[in-house]
C-alpha cells in the first residue's frame, strides 16, 4: 500500500502497519538515512520503505506478520526493532 491507498482505507477504524526507526546515521538497512528516520516495511522485500506495506485490520495480525518474517527482518533491518503500529498515527508523526 502507498499513501493514496492509505487515504482510501476506512478512517474510523485503527489499522496497523509494521515499522521501524533507523538506529543511527547511515545505518545499512536505509543507507544515508539520519538516526531516527522512521520506515514502515515494505511487504514483498521486508526491506525498509516508505511504499508497498502491508495494513492489517489488527494490531495482532501485524504482530503475527512481523513474527512470521521475523528472520527476513532481522537481516533487512539490523540492530533495528520492527514494531506494529497505528498507520494513522505514524502517517501523522505521532508514532
């Protein structure tokens, strides 16, 4: 999903995206990125991005994707927690 697939998605209801934060400057899973940035996951790569995520309706559908790609993660975000959160609130910048 990109942001104009977000804009469509049912503003009344939470849904839930997988994200991470870059852990230092120029970390390797999003080089030349500042410390700090804020991902969500992209859903084919597992890779950090800003395009292409998945949106669950719950907060444990997320959690369960996260936890079935965890290895996949681990090698694409290194050093870095992915964590589900609120999409509204991260697109915000509240999360």
């Amino acid at each position: 999903m990109d942001r104009a697939g977000a804009e469509r998605l049912n503003p009344s209801h939470t849904w839930w995206a997988p994200a991470v934060r870059a852990p230092h400057r120029d970390w390797s899973g999003m080089p030349g990125c500042r410390s700090g940035a804020r991902f969500l996951i992209d859903e084919r790569n597992c890779r950090p991005a800003r395009a292409n995520y998945p949106v669950f309706e719950t907060r444990t559908q997320c959690l369960e994707w996260i936890m079935a790609h965890r290895a996949e993660l681990v090698r694409t975000a290194p050093g870095a927690t992915v964590a589900p959160v609120s999409l509204q609130r991260w697109l915000l910048g509240l999360e």
